[in-house]
C-alpha cells in the first residue's frame, strides 16, 4: 500500500514538475527571442534620465568655455539629442525583439528541441492523467539524454549577438532550466 501511495506522490510531483518545464522553457524561447524589449517602462525611464544628464553635461561643458548655452531652444535641442542617444544606447542595452523567421539555423533547433521535449513530457502528462500508463518512468533513459544534448546546447550557445541584458539573463534562465532537469532526476530516483 504504501509503494502506491509514494508512486501516486511521484506522479503528483511530475505532474506539477512538467508545468515548471514548460515555463522554463518559455523562459528561455523569451530570453533568445527577446521578448518585452522596448516595452519595459525601465527603459523610457532610462532614456529619460539619459537626455537629461546629456543637457546637464554639455550645458555644463558650453558654459565652461563661457558659450552662452541656456534658454528654451537650445535646451530642447540638447535634450531631443540626448533622446536620440538613449535610444541607441537602449537598443545595445535591451535590444530589440526578435522573430523566429529571423533566427539563425542553430537557435531554431534549439528552440525546436525544446519544444520537443515539453510535447514529450506534456504527452506523459497527459496519459498519466487518463490512467493510460501502466508502467511509469520507463523511458528515463531517452528522456534524460535528451535533456542532456538540450542543456549541451544551452550552454555553448552564442549569446554576443543578443543585447545586454538578455546575455546576462541567459546564464540564469540556463540554470533554471538545469534545475528542472535536476528536479526530473530527484523524481526519478525518488529522492
């Protein structure tokens, strides 16, 4: 009795645990597609803050060299600069979005592969949930070797041709999405 009540637990947290996948997964489609790039309110915000410290600088560097730099026009005329800049600068910073179209060859695999793993993963589900599989957890070792080859390849992925801060994301979403992976082998091995 009790070996079915711990099957019925494991089976609990794998059904949970696909759920987790998939928004990991999503987290990383988001991450290489960009996505929330130029609709973030912390980007008006620092492009805002960028022209202003543009018009307080060269202000600053005009009347040091006792050029008469103040009024409304030219302060306007400093600052629409100063936009312009941020708006380069948010783009190398927050990028712009990308479509699936556009990726290269390697990306859409990726993407693919992972897509590929959630269907998997969602089909499990989906049997367990209609009392279709009799013998659970069978295919752990062709599951986990495709969560290997993926995770491979989330890791020599190029991130120099993403923005700024989905570089620096990638690393983390990449670590969430080990621990799913992590979480897949404690359920397995019932740990």
């Amino acid at each position: 009795m009790s070996q079915i009540a711990l099957l019925d637990k494991l089976l609990t947290q794998y059904k949970v645990w696909t759920l987790k996948l998939i928004s990991s997964s999503k987290d990383i489609e988001n991450n290489i597609l960009q996505k929330g790039s130029g609709k973030n309110i912390e980007e008006k915000i620092v492009s805002i803050v960028i022209s202003s410290v543009f018009v307080y600088i060269v202000t600053g560097i005009l009347s040091l060299f006792s050029v008469y730099s103040g009024g409304f026009i030219f302060g306007v005329l400093f600052f629409a600069i100063g936009i312009f800049l941020s708006k380069y600068l948010n783009k190398k910073i927050f990028g712009t979005e990308r479509k699936k179209e556009n990726l290269k060859d390697d990306e859409k695999e990726l993407l693919l592969n992972l897509e590929k793993i959630n269907n998997t993963h969602t089909e499990i589900r989906t049997k367990i949930n209609n009392n279709k599989i009799l013998v659970n957890f069978s295919e752990y070792p062709s599951l986990y070797n495709q969560f290997k080859n993926v995770f491979e390849e989330l890791q020599t992925y190029n991130t120099n041709h993403l923005a700024y801060k989905y570089r620096l994301s990638h690393k983390l979403v990449v670590s969430k999405y080990n621990t799913q992976i992590k979480k897949f082998n404690a359920i397995y091995a019932n740990k």
